[in-house]
C-alpha cells in the first residue's frame, strides 16, 4: 500500500516544481491527503493536506503562498505544485494519508534547491 511520489528533481531558487502522487482507490477516496517533508536531520513534517471532498486544505506556514495542493479523484491521484522554491525547501517529499498511516510510506522524491 506505499504511495510513490514524484516529480522532484534540481531547481534553482525561485524555481517551481510539481510533485505528483497516485493512490489505491480504496485509500485515495476514504482519506484526507498529504503531502510531508524531511530534510538531511531534522524530523518528518507535514507540508500540505486537502480534505477528502477537496474542499479544505492546510499549508505549513513555511510554504503558504507558494505551495498549492490539489487533488484529481478521476486519477486518485494528488498534487503539490511548488512555487518561488528556497533552499530550505530541499527535502525528501512523500505523499500519505492525512493522519499518516506507517505502510503508506513510499520511497519520497527528492527535492533539491541550488543554484
């Protein structure tokens, strides 16, 4: 049941990438999303999540304004577009159910910020 992101890559700062994560259908339609983050020692960390019926999100208020998550049912899929990327963006993205669930856990896409 691991959800695989990708997407991610190198990008300059100010740069924009979009990040993409497609689950089960059985998990996508029953569950809020999210997508988190863990950069080189620090702690896993909620990034963004949308609500099951797409209504209603949530953005860590490192990223609000630049980050947009978006969810696609017809694909059961989820998006994170990132925009005005910084340095302090380069992490390890993963997409999960929102509260996590630990088999949910994929391998992450990583995203680097440099010039």
């Amino acid at each position: 049941v691991q959800l695989q992101a990708s997407g991610g890559g190198l990008v300059q700062p100010g740069g924009s990438l979009r990040l993409s994560c497609t689950a089960a259908a059985h998990i996508f339609q029953r569950n809020n999303m999210g997508w988190y983050r863990q950069a080189p020692g620090m702690q896993r960390e909620l990034v963004a999540s949308i609500w099951k019926d797409g209504k209603n999100t949530y953005y860590a208020g490192s990223v609000k304004g630049r980050f947009t998550i978006s969810r696609d049912s017809a694909k059961n899929s989820v998006s994170l577009q990132m925009n005005s990327l910084k340095a302090e963006d380069t992490a390890v993205y993963y997409c999960n159910v929102q509260p996590p669930l630990e088999p949910c856990w994929g391998q992450g896409t990583l995203v680097t910020v440099s010039s």
